[in-house]
C-alpha cells in the first residue's frame, strides 16, 4: 500500500510539473525566423571561424539580421553564398576563391656549394612542437629571420581539410585541397598566412618588412624592397610598403615581368618572360 502511495505521489508531482513547464513554454516562448535554420543548412558546419564569426550558426544569425554581408563563407564557397542568397531573396555576383599562401620560402638547405639557401638557422630546437614556444628561444626564435616560418605545425593542426603540411622546414598550402576559411592564418604566430585569389599564380612568398641589409644577413631569399619590380611593372599592381614588395591582385594581369627581374627570385609566376621583351621594358625604363 505504501508503494503504491508513493508511486501516485510521484505520479502527480511529475503530472504538475509536466503542466508547469508546458505553460512556461507557451509564455516564454520566442518565434524564431524560419529562414534562419535555412541559412544554417547552407552553410557547411564547419565552424572554422573563417567568416569572422566564432562558428556557422553565428554567421547564419549575423546574415539574417543584416550585420554581415553574404559570401564570407570560405568553406562553402559559390554553392552556399547562393544558397544563402536565394533564402534571403537577393541576388549575389560570382564569388572569388581564396586561397592560404604562406608568405615564406623557409629554410630551403644547402646547395653544392655549400651555401645555405632560404632562411638561415642559428640554432637548433628540440623542445615542444609549437610555433609559438619555438618563437620565444634564442629571442626570435631558431631562424636567423625573424619573420619566417618556423615549421612546427600549428597551421597544420588547425586546418580541418589536410590542406597544408610541413615540407623541408615550412608549411606549404595545397589550393586544391584548401577552402579559404583561413584557420591556419588564425593559428601562425607570426601571421605568414594570408588569403589570395585561388587563379593568381604572381606570388611572393616572404613577409620580412626588414631593411635589405638585415634581410639579406637572415635569408638568401627574402625580398629586400630593392624596387625594381615596382618600377617594371606596367600595370602598377606591386609596390613597396615597409621594406617589402606586395602585389595588387585587382591590378595584376600576371605578365610575369616582376618576376623576371627580381633579383633575388623571389617572385613565383607561371610566365617565362622572353628575353626580348624584357629587352624593351629595359630599355623604357632608363628612357623615364
């Protein structure tokens, strides 16, 4: 008998507060716009943070209430900015896709010679496999240029798309594997990684804002702002801003003439410019 008063009183108290919370949710509850779980599903659930918000459910809640632009999605590309679009009933124009280029050649070895090329090594770490704790030894960390890839990884754990890895030294982007959404960038401590159009092969991998002197004493390969590729270009898409040359991929049309001159080889583009051509640019130049 005294189960099963127990039992009816357990019984009613769930019954009551059954009741209570159904009338509670009737109260508090607040209508959602149907179009918000729409954008979510557009997105593709990353949550790399790439967009500028701290997951996709925050990007989707940012575009409904008109506080972000549509298309900052990296991940999800063309497909979901016109997803999106069509759920919030407006049109949107092609979208660009980035990118990862990491702006450093890193320590590239020794030569026949016996030279060494790339970022030169002034000690050697063995201690924790981080970036930033290899920054922090021997005051810039082990390489002799303070602006270059260390190499231990913290990009590469970042990334959820096996899109970057460590080669000889330096972390290396594959732009087919990569989505943009720029979680490595976030990761490098020494903010090496930026985003540049997937179609723009003109790059210049170096982010040393070192005068040239100090540049050279660190790295064989480091742009030294020297100017030259400024001064060659006939589309004015590169320019030297702190000691370093950057490329205006609005105005770039990848002739390839920068990269023909820079003296330190610096500058990766797919055109082999002929000799002849060079010739004339040359000799236009000392007309100016």
């Amino acid at each position: 008998m005294e189960i099963l008063i127990a039992v009816g009183i357990l019984g009613g108290l769930g019954l009551i507060f059954g009741l209570v919370l159904g009338a509670a949710s009737k109260m508090f509850y607040v209508e959602t716009d149907p179009r918000l779980e729409l954008l979510s599903d557009a997105l593709p659930g990353a949550n790399c943070g790439g967009c500028g918000y701290a997951g996709c459910a925050g990007y989707a809640e940012a575009v409904l209430a008109g506080e972000a632009e549509i298309g900052l999605c990296g991940a999800g590309g063309n497909e979901s900015a016109k997803a999106m679009a069509a759920i919030m009933g407006v049109e949107i124009g092609e979208q660009t896709r980035r990118v990862a280029l990491v702006r450093c050649s890193g320590y590239l070895g020794v030569d026949e010679s016996g030279k060494v090329t790339g970022a030169r090594r002034k000690a050697e770490y063995e201690g924790f496999k981080d970036c930033l704790a290899a920054s922090k030894v021997g005051g810039n960390g082990v390489l002799a240029c303070k602006f270059g890839c260390l190499g231990y990884g913290n990009c590469v754990k970042a990334c959820q798309y096996d899109a970057i890895t460590v080669v000889d030294g330096v972390a290396k982007v594959d732009s087919e594997k990569c989505v943009g959404c720029m979680a490595c960038a976030t990761a490098c401590p020494r903010n090496l990684i930026i985003p540049v159009a997937y179609d723009k092969h003109v790059i210049i991998a170096c982010a040393s804002h070192a005068k040239g002197a100090v540049t050279v004493r660190g790295c064989s390969q480091g742009c030294i702002g020297c100017g030259i590729c400024t001064k060659i270009c006939p589309h004015a898409a590169i320019t030297v801003e702190k000691n370093l040359a950057v490329i205006d991929y609005d105005k770039c049309t990848e002739c390839g003439l920068c990269a023909a001159v820079c003296p330190k080889k610096l500058i990766a583009s797919p055109v082999d410019t002929p000799e002849e051509i060079l010739a004339i640019v040359r000799a236009s130049m000392k007309n100016k």
